[in-house]
C-alpha cells in the first residue's frame, strides 16, 4: 500500500483543506528516512473555524437519539476492522513500529470503540429521593459540549481513538491535535474513518500543526470545554496552568516511571518475559515502560543473567522484517539523547551488562546496573530502549524504592502468592499496578490514569463517562410548598 498522501490535510467542518500557515510538517518514516508528505500547518485563525464549527454540530448531535450515535460508531468499529491492514500499514510506515505492535495498536483501537459503542446507551438520568415531601429530584447526565485532544505520537490512533470515541458516543464534539510525528495516524486517518462512519461534519475536526504557530490557542479558545492531553509531564504542566485559568477540565496522560518488581518467590522465567515486554515494546516510547526492574537480592544474579541474554537476543532493524522486535525511535534528535544518556550514566559510573549501538535512528536495547541511590536516572523517565537493574532488601525496601519517585503512572510485580501482589500493590502510590503480568496494560472498561506528575483524571469505561459528562439537578414540586415566609 502507498502511504495515503491524500490526508495530508486539514479537516475542518467536514472539508478538506491546505492548511494557511507560512511553513510545512515533514512526516518521514523514522526507519529510512523517506518522506511521507507534507502538511501546511494550521493557524490560529483555522483553530478558531475549527471550534466554532464543532460548536455548532455539537448542539444538534446531543439532541439526536442514542440509536442515532449509536449506529455511527458501529460503521466505524465496521471499518477498522475492514481497514485493519491498511492501517497496520500506515503506523509501521509513520512510526516505525514492528507490525506486531502495529496490529496489536489496530486491535485495541477496535476494542475502545466497541466499549463507546455501549456508552452510547448509558443511563442517562437518575431519579433521587427528596427530605421535602411531594419532591422529586431528577439529575440529567449531559455531555459537556466540545473537547480539544491534544495526542501523542507513540500509540497515535489508539491515543486519538479511546478520547475522541467516548466523546462522539456521548454527545460531544472534538477538535484533535495530534503529534507531529504522527499526523496521519493520530489525526486524518481518524477524521477519515468516522467520516466514512457517517459522522455529520463539524463533530470531529483535525487540526495539523504546531505550539510554535498556534501558540496556546487550542487551550485558550473559548469554546472547548474540556481539554484532554496525553504527552509529557512538562508541557502538561503548562496545558493544565492555562487551562485552569480558564475553568476548564483537563484529563492529562503524562510522563511515567514504571516499575516491575521481583520479589524472592516469582516466577523468574515469567518475570523476565514481562520484563522484556514491559521495558522493550514500542522502543521502550511508552509512558507506561517499565524504566526501573527492580529484583530482590535473593534472586539478583539468577534474574539478571536470564534478562540480560533475553535482551541480547532482541534484534534491531527493518520493522517490516518478522525477526525485528526492536526498530526505530521517532527521531534522530531523539536517537543521539538517548546515547548521551546511557554514556553520561557509564561515565557516572554505572555498569552496561548490555550496550546497545546507535545506527541512525535504531538505537540497540541497552541493561544498566550499579546505578548509585539518587541518580537522576533513575528518578526521570526514559523513552527509549534503555533498561535500568535495581536491587532491593526485602518487600519493604522494594516499596519504598518505587514510591521514590515524582511520578506514578503504571507498574507489576511477579510473586508466587498472587494476593501478596494486591498488598504490595495497595501501599504503592500510583494509578495503575498489576500483579503478575506487564507494565504496560490498558483496558476499555477499566479506569486508566495516573498520580502525582502523572496526570489528573482517567479514562475508559465509566471514567470516560465521569470525564465527558457534566450533571445537571432539575427538582420537581408536585403540589404546594409551604415556604417560612
């Protein structure tokens, strides 16, 4: 298939238009350097159309019947499926990810808009008991109006897709701003599914472009009510600050410091299948990567000598060869971070039991040991295929070294007694944990959201319901009130 030039576009109330801005995005497959397309950025001026126009869409799609949604995100789950290699296609083209990663990303996305399928017939009203007789107290649950999404380039149609589709389902609008990494999947080809789906123009808007164009406006604008994130902690630091001035909602996805945790009794052979997983999938370009393993001293040496030749055995290369696990990260900027990094980090004197080569783009998986207690290493996230080794004394040692840190977004840990797990589980301060299995999870009925620099708010299931709907009181007098004066 040849990459779909034809969504390098803006879209905008239902059009597709070049965009006005003074200069162009390069989308370039980050494995060959080849250039995809190119995309005129938008303006303020065409944020501004976009908003205005899903303002106006959104008043007469939450009038229209839940049948009527409904029925949308049906042909949509229809045509994901029906495009799923197409669209397999595309992310391994714009990302530089294995087709593994790129079906598995296919599929999740299907599964997310099967959950906002049965949003859509949410209860949508509840009927509460009154102190004053003869009163009757009904609270509507009402979309909020329009949302601005702000994506993420690592899983950019799943990101895009488990926001907006929840959104759609349940009578709200949404202007999306994806990564500039990721126009197409995480913005056009999204807009191109639900307007197939039969999406009436103006609910779903596509805006390509860039902060250095646009400013703050996409927050800033009067119109959304809700602006949902998912990127760094740093710029979400920035987006919840301008957004808070203004009394809007904000659910943020941010940075992560994973940790998977080996205690004594685990399964080790599981633990470093996990482990691998959880530290290596996408690059390691997943907030939910587990940047820190952490093993019981009991078991140090046994795990480490098992994970280290798990990791020597992942081949780097060509994502479209079936035998690569690990390709390309998104950037050569990227790329030469991520090797200054490891060497800062051997210079400060800890140990590489692997090191990776930097070639172009393809940064090989590198295991760093004998990192000292604060190293600032271990206390920021890695987005990249760079695994740090942390021995523990103990359970109690082992929490302490995971809540050591500004973020808590997802993290395991692999024991013998799987109710061991859930205690250990319950005294770390973080959003997520799983016991016995990966870092890195996501589910559509499940809440998903982190604490601390980790983000504010959740989605999926009934989260996304909280997050995309407000409450509104009406009470009913039947017969007369006696007021005291």
């Amino acid at each position: 298939m040849s990459f779909p030039s034809e969504l390098a576009r803006q879209y905008i109330d239902g059009e597709w238009l070049t965009g006005n801005g003074a200069w162009d995005i390069i989308d370039i497959n980050p494995y060959n350097g080849e250039k995809l397309c190119s995309i005129t950025v938008a303006t303020a001026a065409e944020v501004d159309l976009a908003y205005r126009a899903a303002e106006r869409a959104q008043r007469k799609w939450a009038a229209v019947g839940a049948y009527e949604r409904r029925a949308v995100l049906e042909n949509a789950v229809r045509l994901v499926g029906e495009r799923a290699d197409e669209i397999a296609e595309l992310i391994i083209d714009e990302l530089g990810g294995t087709r593994a990663r790129a079906e598995f990303e296919v599929r999740a996305a299907q599964e997310f808009l099967r959950e906002a399928v049965g949003q859509t017939m949410r209860p949508s009203a509840q009927l509460l008991p009154s102190v004053a007789d003869g009163k009757e107290n009904r609270v509507y649950r009402l979309p909020i109006g329009v949302i601005g999404v702000i994506s993420a380039f690592n899983f950019p149609f799943l990101v895009t897709m488990k926001t907006v589709a929840p959104a759609l389902a349940l009578g709200n609008a949404a202007v999306v701003k994806p990564h500039q990494n990721a126009p197409i999947a995480g913005g056009s080809l999204v807009a191109r599914i639900f307007e197939d789906a039969g999406l009436p123009a103006g609910l779903l808007n596509v805006l390509i472009t860039d902060s250095a164009e646009i400013g703050d406006s996409f927050v800033e604008h009067p119109v959304p009510k809700l602006i949902a994130f998912t990127g760094s902690d740093r710029v979400g630091r920035h987006v919840a600050s301008v957004a808070a001035g203004l009394f809007k909602r904000t659910v943020l996805e941010l940075s992560g410091n994973s940790a998977l945790v080996v205690l004594e009794d685990a399964d080790l052979d599981h633990a470093v299948s996990a482990a691998v997983y959880s530290r290596f999938l996408f690059q390691g370009q997943v907030s939910m990567a587990a940047n820190r393993i952490l093993v019981d001293r009991s078991v140090e040496k046994e795990f480490t000598a098992r994970f280290t030749t798990a990791v020597s055995a992942l081949v780097a290369g060509d994502p479209r060869d079936p035998d690569t696990r690990i390709g390309p990260v998104v950037s050569a900027f990227h790329a030469e971070a991520l090797t200054a990094l490891v060497d800062g980090a051997i210079e400060a004197g800890a140990t590489a039991l692997v090191r990776g080569r930097t070639r172009g783009n393809l940064v090989e998986p590198t295991v760093l040991a004998g990192l000292p207690e604060g190293s600032p290493l271990l206390e920021q996230e890695i987005f990249g295929p760079v695994a740090l080794l942390v021995p523990f004394d103990g359970e109690d040692d082992a929490v302490r070294v995971v809540n050591d840190s500004p973020y808590g977004l997802s993290g395991a840990v692999h024991t013998a007694d799987a109710e061991r797990g859930v205690r250990f589980a319950r005294r770390i301060r973080g959003g997520m944990f799983h016991v016995n299995g990966a870092t890195v999870q996501d589910d559509p009925a499940v809440a998903f959201g982190g604490e601390k620099r980790s983000g504010m708010g959740r989605l999926n299931g009934e989260a996304a319901v909280e997050a995309f709907t407000t409450r509104k009181w009406i009470s009913v007098q039947h017969g007369r009130t006696d007021f005291p004066f």
